[in-house]
C-alpha cells in the first residue's frame, strides 16, 4: 500500500482554471470513482492553499499495488484531468512530497483495501 501527501505549485494566473477543474472532477464523481477503481486508488483528496503568494495544490493518496497509472489511461475523464494538469500545474517547480509519520487505518478498513 502506497500512502503519499504531495505538494504541486500552480503555475501563476491558474487560479481560475483551477476552480474549473475541481469542479468538474466535482461535478463528474461518478467517472472519476470509476477511473480510481482500475488504480487501486482507495483515497484520493485534493486540498489547495495560497502560501506566500504561490497557489499549490496537495494530493493525498492511499492507493494499492499494480494499479493503472493515470498518465496512460484512455478514460475520457483521465484524459481531461490530465489536460487540466498541464495547464495548471508549474513544471518549473518540484513537487514536494511530504514525509509519512503515523499511518491510522483500522485493521477492517485495511482488510478491504487488499
């Protein structure tokens, strides 16, 4: 089981595209859900903040083994996220990923993950 919390800056005038973005992977949850299943992705969460005048956007995932990498999916929804990561996302910066110090999963939940 992977468990990650990266940090991705957006690049500079993105903010408005961003809203966008979240919003349709919002407004199209239902094929977004569909897509996580074939990356054995058990929990993705998006947060946002504005620190020191840079927007970043963190991922939060809990994802299992073998999955499908979302760069080669042909899912249409797959397809426009990545075009919205393009665009928005600052190539110029590396992503931060952040360190793992306590993992709490209940041993049920973590039976269902497998």
């Amino acid at each position: 089981m992977n468990i990650e919390l990266t940090r991705f800056r957006v690049k500079d005038g993105k903010s408005a595209v961003v809203d966008e973005w979240l919003a349709f992977l919002n407004d199209n949850m239902k094929d977004v859900l569909v897509t996580l299943e074939g990356e054995k992705m058990y929990v993705e969460t998006i947060f946002r903040e504005t620190l020191d005048g840079s927007e970043y956007l963190y991922w939060y995932s809990i994802q299992g083994e073998g999955g499908q990498e979302v760069e080669t999916s042909t899912h249409w929804i797959d397809e426009k996220h990545m075009a919205y990561w393009q665009e928005c996302i600052d190539p110029g910066f590396s992503p931060v990923d952040l360190s793992t110090a306590v993992v709490m999963i209940p041993e049920n939940v973590k039976k269902s993950m497998k």
